[in-house]
C-alpha cells in the first residue's frame, strides 16, 4: 500500500483498494491499479505525491517553493475539473473527482493501462516493426476513435484540444484510444484574436505548457486558435507511431520551432505509411490551414473503410441492434476472427462478449457469445487469463443450455486452459448437467459430449471421474431411449477404463448396467460387446465366468444379428474361453505341485502328489522318532518300506507277520490277493506340502502329519495288516 495512505486518512483509499505498484506516468501524475471496494470494479488512481513534487521544486533551485506549488496544483485541478464535463466513449471516464488530502491529490478514472507514448517508445525499443500493440488494425481503431473524441469537442462543445501528444492518449483495459490532459482546453468560438500561451519559468515542469512538437505552425507562430491546431496535431502523432519520433524536436522551446519547421515537411514525406494513409498524411500536415483538410473529411476517407473497424463499431453499438442483426452479425464475425490481432480480441471483443453473457440471458446470441469467448481463448490465452476472465461463467451459466452447447464444441481449448483441479470443479459440472435425462434432454449435445471423451477424460482427477462423471453416465445409459446415446456412453466407459476406473466399479456398477440392458439392436450390442472385452480385461477370472462371458453369450444369440456380427461376438467368447483355460490349467497346475529344495544340494525339486500314495493314509501315520543329531540314512531292512528320499513316507503297519509288505506302486493288481475283494475307493486326502529343512539339525515335532524319510521303529500290532487290507 502506498506510504501516503498509511499516513494520511483518504476517502478514496477507504473506497477503493490500490496496488503499490506504479504503472505509469503522465504529466505530474502517477498511475496505480486499483479496484473498488464494494463493487469489485476495477479502476485506476491518478496520485500527485505533495513530498515528491516539493522535493523537485526545491532542486530546481526555489528558495520558495509556495508559488510554484500552487501553479502545479492549478494545473491539476483544471484538468481534472475539465475531465468530470466530458462524457464521450473517446474520453477518459472520470469516476471519482479530485481529492486535495494533506499528503497527495488524486482522483480515480476507469482501469487504463497505459499511455500511447509508452507504446511507442516499447515498439522503437524492441525493434520491431508490427508491434501486437501497435498492429496496423489497432491504429486505424485507434485514430478512428481520436478522430471522434475531437469532433465531439470541436462540433458539439466549441473547444479546441491544443495538447494531442503520445503522452495525453492513453488506452483502457479494451484497447480503446482515450483523450486525457484536458488542462490547455479553449474555446476557440469565444476566443476572436490571437492566442498567447503563458510564459513559463524555465525552471518549472515542462507538462505545465503544451508541447511544440505536434503544435500547428499557425498556433505557434502566428497566434491563431482554430480546430485546424488539433488536425495537424494528428498528422504529428501518426508520424510518430510509424517512425517512432514526431517530425520537430523543438527541445521544449518555442524558440526553435521555425527551424524545425523548415524540415518537418520533407521529414514526413520519407516515413513509410500505409498506401492509403501517406497522402491523406500530408492532407493533415499541411501549412496552409484553409488546405487542410478537415476531420470529417479524413474519417469519411478510405482509410477507415475497413470492414474489420466496422465490426469493432457495431459491438459498440450492441445494446441498440434487434435481435436478428445481433445474429447474423455474430455469425459474420466469428468467421473473419482469425484476421484480428490477439490484442484487440483479448482486450475488446472478449470484455464486450462477457459483458453481454453475464448480463440478461439472450438464448438467440448465447451460443455464438459464448463460442466467441472460447475461440479467443483459443488464440494462445494464457491459464491464468483463463481462469480469471473466464472461467467464472462455468458456475454462472452451467444450466444455460446454450452455453452448454458452447462448452461442447470447445472442449479442446478448454483442456487446454485449465488445469486438472479447474476443469474437474468448475466445467464437470456443467457437463453433468448435459447429462441430465428428461423431457428437456439434448440427445445430439449428450452423444457429442460422450464422444469427446478421448479429449478431457484424461484431464479429470480420478475422483472426479468415479464419484461424478461415471454414476451421471452410468445412469443417462440405463434412462436414455436414445440409440445413439447408448452407443456413445458404451465407447465413453471403454475410456474411463483405459483411464483407471477401478475394478470394483467395473464389476459393482458397470457390469449389472449392462445386464439390465433391454435393448438387443445389433449396433448397441456390438458396442456392448466390445466393452465387455475392455471390461473382461479388467476383471478377475470368476467374474468373467459367472457375469459377463453368459451375457455375451446371450447377446450373440440375438435374432438381428447378422453372421459377421455373430462371428466377431463369438470370436470374442473363444478369446475368452482360451483365456479361462489357460488361467484355469496355470491354477490347477499351481494347486498340485509344489517346489521345494533339497537341504544338501539346494537344487529345486519337484514332487508330485501321486508319486506315492502315502498321503491317503494321512490318519494312519504313526509319530516321527525324534533325532537329537542329523539322520543318518538306514540300511536296507527286509521288513520295513522306504519310501525314495524327500517323498511322502509311509509307516509300515504293525504285524505279527515277518514278511514285508511290498509298495502298492509295485503291486499287480491282477496278482494282487487282494484284487478280488471288493473295495471301498481311497479316501481324497489334499495333499500338504513338504516343509522345506532349515540348515540346522532338525528336531522333529511331537506329532508329525508325514512320515519321516527313515523308517522308524515298528509298533507292533496284529491287527495292522488286515486294516490295511481293509482299506484297499
């Protein structure tokens, strides 16, 4: 904030809020930003720092500088005071007068940004020749507007200007050329003789007195006032804007003005105009003022016969033109846009079509307002331009049907534009409400939505996309009537699942909506079908097997179908049952082989469960003899079974027998005496994998499910044999 309101109190400061940050200067002023309090408006505070301006005086070299203040403050007040009388689109719009606090005078005007001086001294700087801000376009608008400020105040109000420079044209937020410094204004129908301009103290401010070099040679050497004084005034300044200099540099000196003169003419004649502008140049330069034309004659020239400047006039005029010329216009318009500086577009037209959609709601013109907006956008906005010019009207129009429309056929620009978190909150909205089902439906806009898909699913967060866009679809799909839609929403789900729309809301959500589909015309359901297979991808096995592999099943049974249909709906079921068998024989192979590794060597082996038939006899095994040091393998016995190393192991039954019992594998069962006894099937028992040995000496648990790999000592019992038999 500044150091002055800090210190002084100020109504303008308590009614408006204003940036530290200076932003220009013209005359004694100093320009800020800023923006009222109440309204939000914003606007621009001129500042005439009282320390400041004693400070220069006394360097100048004042003993007293009381006298030359009050000239400075006259000054002032007679330009401000001049500036509250003018009202003209081609005058700076006065919005709060003078305030004469005791640390500065200001007074608040409508938001400009800068002086024309500036721009030209920006264009000669950087060199270069077509400026955005000084395009060819941009002046002819501009001098057409200087030209009708002048008129105004020569034809309507008797006064001449006697001070059109650079640095007293300045340019407000749209772009628009603007009169200021209104502190020379004379009446030149109340003035009958000559003219003298006051002689000033060298030593005080050169603003104090106008400028001699875009003076008309009549006014500053012989004296007379006419509204001829403006109009060479305006050949000066368009030889400044095309060469960057004003054809005298008289160096502040009226002295020197007749030599400068002398070479002003030739000086002109070498700038290089435009073709239509150089003769009418030197119409307005002339020396002789009765043949000097006048400035109704240069603005009924060709050189503002542009139709891009006729476009710009009628937006002025917006509010007076019937609603079938607002159209027809808008229509024309948007179809020569490209041939518009960036400059022009951002400035004037995009501030003159928010004005419009934010006001009363036109549903003849909302359409082509809006897409105006959003094809300037297009034309390199910034994000930050964007979102806040723009991106307000979301929430303000998100029910406007056609704004919606707008926002539909600009999807691109306005991915573009924002940001993931912006477009999520503030245009998801407005295409929920697209979405929306009713007797008031789009069907044309919903299927052009979902078929933009591809543009900006992918530029919505994931929360957004599950908790809002995908229920808003999923229930437009089972609600709509509309053939079209359907297919649409179909492609629209395919790439939300692309785009990380999670398996539960696949399986939950998408798949029951499918199955609850009535319709069975074969181009809704080739989409459904080739969603299931983006949706299968997706899924696990048992899901595809229990829901959605019947149901492609059922539709490719449909009687409208024709063979290619049916054959591309059942390729797509043998995909999926060679994806079920395959996952099927890794599962199953999976469940019935374990891996483990011999303790000794550490080479992986394989076991298979059949390769002993020990595991049937689960309940039979007898408890595993404890080692208190590492097993030692045992020698061959007669009467004992011994299963191969790191296989199931199977206690030998207790018998009173001393015969062995030899391996079931080994057995014929043709010679078997068993063979024909009738017998019960073995009872399944899972098998449990074997527990992979740890280097230490293992110590075998009190209770063990698998027999250890050496026999252990037989517990004698008469009746194990016959058990056994009994059991085969």
């Amino acid at each position: 904030m500044l150091s002055f309101f800090k210190s002084f109190s100020s109504q303008i400061h308590s009614q408006y809020s204003v940036s530290n940050t200076e932003v220009f200067r013209v005359g004694p002023w100093v320009v800020y930003d800023g923006k009222s309090r109440q309204t939000k408006e914003p606007v621009s505070v001129f500042v005439l720092d009282k320390r400041v301006l004693a400070d220069s005086l006394t360097a100048q070299g004042y003993k007293s500088i009381s006298g030359p203040k009050a000239e400075v403050y006259e000054y002032a007040n007679k330009g401000v005071s001049r500036l509250a009388k003018m009202r003209h689109p081609a005058v700076v719009k006065l919005v709060e007068p003078m305030e004469n606090s005791r640390g500065a005078l200001m007074f608040v005007t409508e938001r400009v940004i800068t002086s024309l001086g500036r721009l030209i001294k920006s264009k000669v700087s950087t060199s270069t020749i077509d400026n955005d801000d000084l395009n060819e376009l941009v002046i002819v608008r501009g001098m057409a507007m200087l030209v009708d400020g002048l008129r105004f105040l020569h034809d309507q109000l008797g006064y001449v200007h006697l001070n059109v420079t650079p640095s007293t044209v300045l340019i407000d937020a749209n772009g628009d050329w603007k009169l200021f410094g209104l502190e020379f204004l004379e009446s030149y129908r109340e003035i009958t003789g000559d003219y003298f301009f006051p002689q000033l103290d060298p030593r005080m401010p050169s603003y104090l007195s106008p400028n001699p070099d875009y003076m008309a040679p009549e006014l500053a050497l012989h004296h007379n006032l006419s509204p001829k004084n403006d109009v060479f005034s305006l050949a000066c300044l368009l030889s400044a804007i095309y060469s960057g200099k004003p054809p005298m540099s008289c160096r502040g000196n009226l002295s020197n003005y007749k030599d400068e003169y002398a070479t002003a003419s030739r000086k002109v004649q070498s700038i290089t105009f435009p073709s239509q502008l150089q003769p009418l140049v030197m119409q307005l330069f002339d020396g002789q003022p009765m043949q000097r034309i006048t400035l109704t004659e240069f603005a009924e020239s060709n050189y503002f016969n542009n139709s891009l400047i006729k476009a710009l006039q009628f937006l002025d005029d917006f509010t007076t033109k019937s609603a079938s010329e607002k159209v027809q216009f808008l229509k024309k318009f948007n179809s020569v846009i490209d041939q518009f500086p960036k400059s022009v577009l951002q400035r004037k037209v995009l501030k003159f079509a928010l004005a419009e959609l934010t006001g009363p709601k036109d549903a003849a013109t909302g359409e082509l307002l809006a897409s105006l907006v959003f094809t300037i956008a297009g034309r390199g906005m910034s994000r930050l331009t964007f979102s806040e010019q723009i991106q307000p009207l979301f929430g303000e129009l998100k029910d406007f049907l056609p704004f919606q429309e707008a926002v539909g056929g600009h999807l691109d620009t306005i991915v573009k534009c924002t940001s993931e978190k912006d477009f999520t909150s503030e245009v998801v909205p407005v295409l929920l409400a697209v979405f929306k089902t009713g007797e008031n439906s789009q069907t044309n806009l919903q299927r052009h939505v979902l078929d933009k898909g591809n543009l900006y699913l992918g530029h919505v967060t994931i929360a957004g996309l599950e908790q809002s866009l995908f229920p808003s679809v999923i229930e437009l799909f089972a609600a709509t009537p509309a053939k079209s839609v359907k297919i649409s929403a179909t492609s629209f789900f395919s790439i939300m699942i692309d785009n990380g729309l999670s398996k539960s809301l696949i399986q939950d959500k998408l798949v029951p909506a499918l199955q609850s589909m009535k319709t069975r015309d074969p181009e809704v359901v080739m989409k459904v079908g080739k969603l299931y297979q983006a949706a299968n991808a997706k899924l696990p096995v048992n899901v595809v097997v229990e829901k959605t592999l019947p149901q492609i099943l059922e539709l490719s049974m449909g009687k409208d179908l024709t063979v290619s249909q049916f054959n591309t709906l059942f390729a797509s079921v043998r995909h999926e049952m060679d994806r079920i068998e395959t996952h099927q024989k890794e599962a199953l192979k999976h469940n019935r082989e374990v891996v483990t590794t011999d303790p000794k060597s550490h080479q992986p082996v394989s076991k298979t469960v059949e390769a002993s038939v020990s595991d049937i006899f689960d309940s039979q095994k007898s408890t595993p003899q404890t080692y208190s040091s590492p097993p030692k393998p045992a020698e061959p016995s007669t009467s004992q079974f011994h299963p191969p190393r790191g296989s199931f192991a199977l206690n030998k039954p207790a018998s009173s027998s001393t015969v062995s019992s030899p391996s079931l594998m080994d057995m014929d069962p043709l010679s078997s005496p068993f063979a024909s006894q009738p017998t019960k099937p073995p009872p399944q028992v899972r098998p449990q994998p074997v527990v992979k040995p740890t280097p230490q000496a293992p110590v075998a648990p009190a209770s063990s499910q698998w027999a250890p790999l050496t026999p252990s000592a037989p517990q004698g019992s008469s009746t194990s044999d016959s058990k056994y038999a009994s059991l085969l």
